[in-house]
C-alpha cells in the first residue's frame, strides 16, 4: 500500500505509512492500546501500551517508522530520547532502508530495527518479553534471581535465535501462501480458456450441422441466440 503512494509526496507517503503501521497494531494487539502521536508533536510515530490477561499494563513499546531512500544517522539517538521521555521500555525503527551494516532485523544500540515484512513478528516476541518481565517484578519470590535470569536471557544468543526462527517462519509461511495462491490461479485462468475453447468447437459444429440439415436437426437452446435469456 506505501509503495503505491509514489504520485504523492514523501510526506503524504509517510503519513500514510504511519497509518498502516498503527493499523497493524491495533488489529493483531486488540487488548492492548495503541496511541498515535499528534502531528507536530515530538516524538515517535506510535506507542505500543502492552496489557497482560488481567489487563495490567507490563510495559511500552515506541515505534519510528521510516520512508527514505537512506538510513538516517541521528535516528537511532533521537528515538532512544524519545523512549526516555515516554518512559518506554523498548524502541523499534521501522524502516525500508535498513543500515549498511545491518542485512536484517536486529538491535543496534539499544534500538531494534525492522522492515515492514518483519515488524508482527518481532512485535509479537518484544510483547512476550515484556510481559514475561513484568510477571517476574510482580512475584516476590526469588525476585533478584528472576530479574537476573531474565535480563540474561533478553540479552544472548538463544533469544536472538528464537526471534530470527519465529520471523523465518512467519515469512516462510507467508511466502507459501502467495505461491498456493499464484498457482491456483495459473490453474483457473487455464481452466477458464480451455472451457471457452470447448464450448466455441461445440458452437461452431452446432452452425455447420445446423446449416447443412436445416430443421431437420432439433434447437438447442443453449446454443441459439438469446437462449440463455430463454433458460
């Protein structure tokens, strides 16, 4: 939808960016609130309140969505002063121009970055994360040890190897779908001209039988003009 906004301009393409963002949001997080920043107002593009089963609120995410041909050098800065000032838990830049040294989704310095092919299902184990620490901070037993677990676990490999897996398989399965998709279609295109194919011949033999017997051959009201309008 962003890419079909190219007659218009950047800012137009922005906003409209921003929408299907927050839209996204919103329809894959019901429960959970989504607030648009106001326009002119400092800050990021969208914060993500994330809300437990009983409705507690575990946290928020800040999300920065980003439509230029370049990966801007004081983003990342300005949305960790962003995150601050909202008291957010979490920033992610959404963008289509991802840094130079970055091929895929990933954190730099202390910001997440993501395309838009990515962004669900990182948003899905960013939530997951802050709900599980929220949960830890609420049980008073062992709570130091949990907090130190868990803070372990955000920051290493196998958390960074769960995520990549999930995104993988969202976008593998995303992928199968659109090729099923093309398939049948290829299928039913071929089909549909094959059946016109048919029912042409059989027309065709019906006018040259039709012309040589005369009334002798009987109607076919298929066949005959205006017999569909009869049937």
């Amino acid at each position: 939808m962003v890419r079909k906004q190219g007659q218009g301009s950047m800012q137009m393409q922005g906003e409209v960016q921003e929408l299907i963002l927050e839209e996204l949001l919103r329809s894959t997080f019901p429960f959970d609130s989504i607030d648009e920043v106001g326009k002119g107002v400092k800050g990021a593009d969208a914060i993500h309140t994330i809300r437990n089963p009983l409705g507690q609120v575990c946290g928020k995410i800040i999300y920065e969505s980003k439509n230029t041909k370049a990966f801007g050098g004081d983003w990342i800065d300005k949305l960790k002063h962003d995150m601050r000032s909202s008291q957010a838990d979490i920033a992610v830049i959404v963008t289509e121009t991802m840094p130079k040294d970055m091929e895929r989704f990933g954190m730099k310095d202390g910001v997440w970055i993501c395309n838009y092919t990515e962004i669900k299902s990182l948003a899905f184990v960013l939530r997951d994360s802050l709900i599980k620490v929220h949960a830890a901070q609420a049980s008073q037993e062992n709570k130091g040890d949990k907090m130190s677990l868990l803070y372990s676990y955000l920051t290493g490999t196998e958390f960074r190897q769960q995520i990549e897996a999930i995104v993988e398989g969202f976008t593998e399965l995303q992928y199968g779908i659109q090729k099923e998709k093309n398939a049948m279609q290829k299928i039913w295109k071929e089909r549909e001209k094959q059946l016109e194919k048919v029912l042409l011949n059989t027309t065709n033999f019906y006018g040259s039988v039709k012309g040589i017997a005369g009334n002798a051959i009987g109607d076919i009201k298929l066949l005959e003009l205006g017999g569909e309008d009869e049937v």
